[in-house]
C-alpha cells in the first residue's frame, strides 16, 4: 500500500448568506457574499496542488433546495476541476442537502460518488486499497444510529467511514443521526470523517475520528478558524493531519476591559490596541470582529453618551490596523464609578435606580415581550443578527449605559 493524502471537508453550505456589516458596505456585502463559494474553490486548488488521492466531504454541501441552478452549476464547476487533474470526490448527503431537500439537480463528473441514503455502501479506489464506506440522509430529521448500519472493514484495506452526525452531541446543533466514539471505533475503520458540527474536533486518534468544522463561518456564532483538514496515509495508518485554513471571512470576538481607561481617548487606544493581533489574520480574509467593552471607568457616560460615534471611531482604528479589519459589532457593559448625584438637595444614584428596574420580573415580562414583537416583524436572518432572541441582559445593560450618559450630560 503506497503512501497518500486526501481532503476531509464538511458542511460547505453553498448558497448560505452570511450576516455581518453587508448593509453598511456594498463592496463589502459583494465579499461576504461570495465568501463560502472562494473558499471551496481554494479548497479545490489546494487539492490539484497538493497532487491528493482524493477529496471527501461529509455532508451538506448546499443549505437547502436551490432557489434556481446556479449554486449546482458552481458545485459542478468545481468539482469538474478535481475530475480533470484526476482527483475523485467522494461525498455523503447531510440534513441540510438530504435527499428529499435538494429537489433540482445537475450532472456531475463520473469521478464524484454519492452515497446512497437507503443503506450503507462501500467505495473502493482499487489502485490505491482503500475502502470509502457512507450513508447520505434521506431526510432532514435522521434519528436513527446509522454507524451501526455500516460494513465491516476490509481486511488489508485503508478503510474510512463518512457520516453526517451529531456523534457525542454539541449544544448548538440538532441531534442527528446520534453515536459513539464506541460505536464508531467497534467498526475497525482507519479513519472516521464526521460532519454536521461545524467546530473542529478530534473525537479519538486511535482510531482517527475527526470533525473539520465547516469552510466558512457564516456569523459570529461561528467564530475562528474554519476550512478542512489533510490526512497523510503510510503504510495503511494516519501518519499525520493538518489543517487547512480556507475561510475567506472570519469571526472573531474581543473583550476589553477599560478600568484603567480615564476618557474616551485612552478608551479608543486601549481598544485599537486589543484589534492590533486580528491585523494579521486579515491579511489574507476579511476580519470580523465583535468588540465587548467591560470596566468601571469613568469613561463611562461619555462612551455610552454617542454610541454611533463611538462605533464610527472604533471601526476607523481597525480601519488604520488594516483595511479587512471591521468592526463586527459593540457591545458596551461598561459601569460607571458610583457617585451620588445632587438633585434638590437630595442625593440620588440613578444607577442603583435603573439597575432596580432592570431586576423587577413584571419589566422583564414586558420588556421580553416588546422584543419578541419587534423580532417577530423583522426577517429571520435580521432579527438573529440584532440579537433579540438571546442578549436580552445586553440589551438592558446598554439601554442603561445610553440614559445614565444622556443624565450625566444634562448635569455637567
């Protein structure tokens, strides 16, 4: 058995939209549009590069049915490339590109196999003995174990098993087509290629058992470093696995805590200093960065007093770092130094006042309730990246952050 590579990829979702700033830039929403096709077709071009055995993708290579076959047309397009440097692709279908979602089709290249979806099926590249064993999903909702459906691995055969799973589970995605690292170790595979969970993961390395995570993060839910992974194969093991940054568009989160922080200007400096390591990260993508700023400060009222301009100062900082850098979104949950405010001779703190308020549950019930009716009008994608339905607390510590600023300004 000679020694190869191959490309483990997953969850290309090809014609997902991603959200961030496109409404505040058209060249920029151009980009972002167009991240998760560049980065597949940079996959592509590592692959021909690379001279690898062949290309894997573990499931949901489109989000859903096709509004027309213009997202099939590119798939095609890109894997007619791998066909003509003679490089297969080997593909299963996953909850979002399940058989009875994807509708529309076009012809593909014959070096590309899809598993079948009514049972589990076995690929060999004979010159190379390996044995691709798959299962695609038949619909979008797949309860049942399917490792447990799989071939026995064939003796004196490098064997690798593709599966759409949720596997050991994780928070933030639907439970599909659930197993073990057990079950999947008691099938005798070399090597196990997951998708669905769109962070990476080596779940075992005896066997391999590994999630690459998904090419292209599409918000800031999905942060970091995405694209797949290369497998080296000797002697008919693993020798070695690196990853492959392919993302065109990445997400990333900071948090600044300006307790040191005496007036906006140290405020901005401390900040642009905080975005100063995401520079080099944007040399070769756009950088999307969500600014969280924390601290007592008696820079407080004043930052929170012109949110816009504050937000416009800080996107020119990372503007000054590098061109790709943007300011993602602020958040702002800094506190100002408790001092009782003279009003009529009476002492007050207004911010004992609010953060009253912000604690009494008949508000909260309301204020919930207001939110969940203005989310409920605006498209989905708005309303999740608003974030209306899960930074509720966020959204009280800025609206308090923006009256105590207005207070302090009408008392200087």
């Amino acid at each position: 058995m000679t020694g190869f590579s191959f490309i483990h990829a997953a969850d290309l979702h090809l014609g997902s939209p991603l959200s961030g700033l496109a409404a505040r830039d058209a060249d920029l929403a151009r980009r972002l549009a167009t991240a998760g096709r560049q980065a597949f077709e940079d996959l592509v071009t590592q692959a021909i590069e690379r001279s690898v055995a062949f290309v894997v993708v573990a499931g949901d290579i489109y989000d859903g049915d096709w509004a027309d076959n213009t997202i099939g047309l590119f798939f095609a397009r890109q894997v007619a490339r791998l066909d003509r440097a003679g490089i297969p692709t080997i593909l299963v279908r996953g909850n979002h590109d399940a058989e009875s979602v994807i509708t529309r089709s076009i012809t593909l290249p014959p070096s590309v196999h899809v598993f079948p979806a009514n049972r589990a099926g076995t690929f060999r590249l004979e010159g190379l003995r390996v044995a691709l064993h798959g299962r695609s999903f038949q619909g979008r909702a797949v309860e049942e174990n399917l490792s447990l459906t799989y071939p026995a691995a064939l003796p004196g055969w490098f064997n690798l098993g593709i599966l759409h799973t949720s596997c050991t589970g994780h928070a933030a995605h639907e439970t599909y087509a659930p197993c073990s690292v057990a079950d999947l170790a008691a099938r005798g595979y070399e090597y196990w290629a997951l998708g669905h969970i769109h962070e990476y993961a080596e779940l075992s390395r005896d066997p391999w058992i590994v999630f690459p995570g998904n090419l292209q993060g599409r918000s800031i839910r999905e942060r970091g470093e995405k694209g797949a992974v290369v497998v080296d194969v000797a002697d008919g093991r693993v020798t070695g696995l690196q990853r492959l940054a392919l993302d065109r568009a990445r997400f990333e989160q900071v948090s600044v805590d300006l307790a040191a922080a005496t007036d906006p200007r140290a405020a901005l400096e401390a900040v642009e200093a905080a975005l100063r390591p995401f520079a080099a990260l944007a040399a070769n993508r756009l950088v999307l960065v969500r600014v969280h700023l924390t601290g007592t400060t008696p820079a407080h009222d004043a930052l929170a007093a012109d949110r816009e301009s504050l937000t416009a100062e800080i996107q020119a900082a990372a503007h000054r770092l590098h061109e790709d850098l943007w300011l993602e979104r602020l958040k702002i949950e800094t506190h100002r130094p408790r001092a009782p405010m003279e009003s009529s001779g009476t002492a007050i703190d207004p911010a004992a006042l609010l953060a009253d308020i912000d604690r009494d549950p008949d508000f909260r019930t309301r204020a919930k309730a207001a939110l969940a009716e203005i989310g409920g009008r605006m498209p989905t994608a708005v309303a999740a990246e608003a974030g209306l339905d899960d930074e509720f607390d966020a959204l009280c510590a800025e609206a308090e952050a923006l009256i105590l600023g207005r207070l302090v300004g009408r008392h200087c």
